[in-house]
C-alpha cells in the first residue's frame, strides 16, 4: 500500500543522507570501532551534527526527533513479509539485507 511520507520521516530520510555522507557503513551497531554508522548511527550524526570522532556506545533516541520512528509501521519491501516500526525496518533493512543507507533515504521519501 503507498503512503504519503510524513513530515518527519522526510526529515529522518535528510538526516540520514547527511550523516552517510560522513563516514562509512557499519552493519549490526549504530557506531561501529572502525569508524562507520548504520542508517539510525548516520541519522543520529546527520540530526545531531556529531563530530566526526563519536563515541561508538551512544544509543541514539531518535524518537524524540522522527516521531515516525515508533508510530509508523512498514512491510520490509524485500518481500519478507516483516511488518514493523519504522526505527525496526530500517535497522532491518541496513544489516540483513545491507541495503545502502542511500537507498533507505530513497524508499524512505518515496513512500
């Protein structure tokens, strides 16, 4: 079913894009001990305009910023037939089908 993107989730898809273009991916940990970011590590870093040496234990509570977060529910458009919150698909889809953090920007404003 194709929704309209929220307000906020368009923000969470620019914050993501801004802390991707900051360092490398990481799968499996917001901030990973090489020095890269999954798409919730990139958008806590594009949100909160980190420097670029951040402590890799932060946990991120991006639901005071992207209410979405928590309150949109998402089908994985892998087919996997997975339903849920928002923060929990992009986790999903960031380490087990490593999608780009580009690409989750792009499913991310499109629908």
């Amino acid at each position: 079913m194709h929704q309209v993107p929220r307000e906020d989730q368009l923000e969470l898809a620019d914050a993501i894009a801004a802390g991707a273009r900051r360092r490398p991916q990481a799968f499996g940990q917001y901030f990973s001990e090489d020095g890269g970011s999954c798409a919730l590590g990139a958008a806590y870093e594009g949100a909160y305009v980190l420097p670029r040496d951040q402590n890799p234990s932060i946990r991120p509570r991006l639901d005071r910023l992207f209410d979405c977060l928590e309150n949109v529910r998402r089908r994985c458009p892998e087919g996997c037939n997975k339903r849920l919150p928002l923060n929990a698909i992009i986790l999903h889809l960031n380490d087990d089908h490593h999608w780009t953090r580009e690409k989750i920007v792009e499913w991310l404003k499109k629908d």
